[in-house]
C-alpha cells in the first residue's frame, strides 16, 4: 500500500512561523478537523504535543474522545449529539436554539456570526445568548467568529473585524456585570493569521498553514510555509510499452516509442483524484502520469520500485481546479502515515 510521510521538521518550521506572531505556544489551536486535513489525526496530534502545543479544533465529539490525551484543551466546532457525552470539552455555539440541547456545566464558545452567514449567532442575539446560557448554567469559556475572504483584500475582512471586536467587547462586559469568567476569544484561520498585524486574540485556529498551505490574492505575500505530507507509491508491475500500444482504461495514452512503464499502487479509491487524458500530470522525479487514474492504481514511464507521487499538493491542485487542502482530505485513512525527522 502507499504511504504518507508526515515531515516533523516542516510541520515545526510551520509551527514557528504562527509562533513568531502569537508568541505563546499556548496561543496555537491546531485545526485537527477531517482526519487533520487528510494527515492522519493521531499522528498529528502526537507531533503537535511534541511540540507543546495544549489546544486542538476538531467537528465532532467523537474526534475529541480519539485525542484528549494530547490536549488538555479542545474545541469541538460541530456536533450534533453533543449533548450525549459528559466531557470537558469546548462546544460551539452555531445557533441560539443550540443551548437547549446542552447539559447544565457544559463549555460553551459563541459562534458570532460577523458576516460570513455560514454558522453562529447573530451579533444582535449575542446578549440573548449570553444570558441564556447563564440560565442553564453552560460555561462561556470562549467567543469566536470565522472570515469568508480572510485570503483576500476585501471590505468585508475590514467589517467583519469590526463586528468582531464590538461583539468581545459587548460580551466581556456582560460576562463582567453577571460575575461570569471572562471568555476567551478567537477569529484568526490561516490567512487571517498570517497577515495580522497586530496579534491581540487569546488564540489563533491554525490549518492549512500548519500542514503548509496558505495562498493568498491578489496583494498579500504569501508565508513562507513548507508541505508536511508527502505520498510514495510502490510499483506492482511493470512492463514496455510498444511504440503505438495504449494504455489504460479508455486506452488514452499511446507510446510514441518503445518504453518502460510500470504500475502503481494507489489510485482514486485512496484519494488519488482522477486524472484523465485531458491533463499531464509530473511527478517531483518529473516521471509522467500515463492515461487515466484506475480506482486502485496508476501508470507512470518509469519501473522505479518506489515513487513519490507528491510532497506538494499545490500542482495537483491547480490541475484539478481547486484548493491544496481538498485534496490532502481526500487521501484515504486506511493509507499507511509514517512520521519523518
Ligand atoms: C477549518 C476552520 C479553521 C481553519 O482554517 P484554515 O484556513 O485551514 O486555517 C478555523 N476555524 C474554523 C471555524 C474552521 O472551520
């Protein structure tokens, strides 16, 4: 089977970058959501221990449960059977009518909707919500809000900050007035992150930029971030193709010449995405992807024993017509991840 190699050393080069601009490890929340983005979530969450980070972000209560020996601290963005597990994990809040589904004790963060209109409350209901999980007696450890276009020059960025902040401001003081702790807050993704002038927020969700993606519009520099994840196939077979004989599904490519080819073991049933004849695909060696992509192999001109097929997504992307991290998710769990110095 193919394997991902997790490289320590870029995932810490990409680690140092965030922490050059939130200055406390313990201002680092690792996003470990979707099988850390395809990497493979405990794997990852034993790096990112190693490296003393102490909070981690994920969707489901059934994730927390697989890493809580790693973090003292975790985030669960989107369950929806929160309600059944007793833990002290940090639920967020997407919708007001959310708060009846929790048990008394419950830690809570507010999702503040500040314009992205995807999940949390409205800023107008942030008091309402305040006071409601007073009633029920939830904890209000944390205040957030998520960008649309932090990757962008955009107004709404500029508004969304704006909201943002009156939002803090508005439930710190009412946490203050009802004698509650003061919640944390949080809004910065990658891209927020890494354009931020000025750190102020208790921490930063960090994703893609961790695993070393973060590409920006038009006018933002672009970080300098390195990919951890990288993927080697091994051969299963090999054989010459004869000048005119094609090869693979649909017979799409045709050797010009006599030549090697050999046979792969992974293909778009582990998270290969299918490529076909429409598009010409390199290896980091520069051996060519040969037709199209079967559900568990691909053919390459080359009988290598081992290939890597990539140790950066960002090509695949860009053929494929869309972003790093979609691919990196699509890679298949049951592939084999080995962590390298
Ligand atoms: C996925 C996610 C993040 C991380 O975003 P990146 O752009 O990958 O850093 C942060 N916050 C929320 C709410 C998310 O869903």
């Amino acid at each position: 089977m193919s394997t991902i190699y997790l490289s320590k050393k870029n995932l810490f080069h990409n680690l140092d970058k965030a922490l050059s601009i939130v200055k406390e490890k313990s201002k680092l929340a690792p996003v470990l959501k979707d099988n850390a983005y395809g990497h493979g979530l405990v794997e990852m969450a034993s790096l990112l221990k190693e490296y003393g980070v102490s909070k981690a972000v994920v969707i489901t209560c059934d994730d927390a449960e697989k890493i809580k020996d790693f973090f003292p601290y975790i985030i669960v963005l989107a369950d929806t059977v929160n309600a059944s597990y007793s833990h002290d994990f940090h639920i967020a809040i997407n919708g007001i009518e959310q708060l009846d589904e929790l048990p008394a004790n419950t830690n809570i963060h507010i999702n503040c909707d500040t314009g992205m209109h995807r999940n949390g409350i409205r800023p107008d209901q942030l008091e309402s919500c305040i006071r409601g999980a007073h009633e029920r007696k939830l904890n209000i450890t944390g205040i957030f809000t998520h960008f649309a276009s932090s990757y962008m020059v955009t107004e709404s960025f500029i508004t969304q900050n704006e909201i943002y902040s009156v939002c803090c401001e508005k439930a710190k003081k009412l946490c203050e007035k009802l004698s509650l702790p003061v919640p944390s807050v949080h809004s910065c993704n990658t891209s927020a992150l890494f354009r931020a002038k000025n750190f102020t927020d208790d921490f930063a969700r960090l994703g893609s930029g961790m695993y070393g993606y973060c590409t920006y519009g038009k006018g933002l520099k672009n970080p300098d971030l390195k990919p951890v994840l990288s993927l080697e196939t091994n051969l299963i077979s090999s054989r010459i193709l004869k000048k005119g004989q094609k090869i693979g599904y649909g017979e799409t490519y045709e050797a010009k010449e006599d030549m090697q080819v050999g046979t792969y073991d992974i293909g778009y049933a582990q998270g290969f995405p299918r490529v076909d004849e429409t598009k010409i695909y390199h290896t980091p060696d520069n051996y060519r992807l040969l037709g199209r992509v079967s559900m568990d192999y691909v053919s390459l001109d080359t009988n290598e024993k081992k290939v890597i097929l990539f140790n950066n997504v960002s090509g695949l992307a860009a053929l494929h017509k869309t972003i790093t991290i979609q691919i990196t998710c699509s890679l298949s769990p049951f592939l084999k991840r080995i962590i390298i110095e």
